[in-house]
C-alpha cells in the first residue's frame, strides 16, 4: 500500500527568460561587446541594431582597425572537444 509518486519534469524560468531578447544599440559606429569584448551572436535577432554582419574572415578585424572602423568578433557557440569552453568565433560585426 501507500501513494505512489509519478515524477515529471517541471520547467522554471525566471521572469527574464521568458520576454523577447531586444539586442544593444551600437552608438556612434561602437559595436557594442560583452565583457570579453566580443558580441554574442547565437541567434541572428541578437546582432546589435547598427552593426552590420561581415564574413568571417581571419584578416577582417586587422583591416577594419587600419580603416577606423570599430569592430568585433561573433561568438556564435561553444566547441567541446578537447577544449572545454572552447569559443566558437563566427562573423565580424562592424559598426556604422
């Protein structure tokens, strides 16, 4: 005898998960970064609103710093392989 318990899995998000992601504004052509100085891209409604997507090409930054032009890398996932938290770099977004 007695109860038995049927155990389901039970979601929980905190308020701020559950509202629409509205990216950062890029001011006076400053691409706007995270605290590692790179832009969080998972998703393409997350480029911030005044940047532009650039392909990723290795010499894409270098360039764009001889030309003034304020950029910085697209992380656009993780790679765990060998690395663990190895960064995954996508395209260079550039601020106009």
């Amino acid at each position: 005898g007695g109860c038995e318990f049927i155990r389901e899995d039970l979601e929980l998000f905190g308020y701020w998960q559950t509202e629409p992601y509205v990216p950062p504004v890029a001011k006076n052509g400053i691409v706007p970064r995270n605290a590692y100085g790179n832009v969080d891209l998972y998703q393409k409604c997350m480029l911030p609103k005044g940047t532009v997507l650039l392909e990723s090409k290795p010499f894409l930054l270098r360039l764009a710093n001889r030309m003034n032009i304020d950029c910085a890398p697209g992380v656009i996932g993780f790679a765990f392989k060998k690395h663990p938290n190895r960064i995954s770099f996508g395209p260079v977004i550039g601020g106009y």
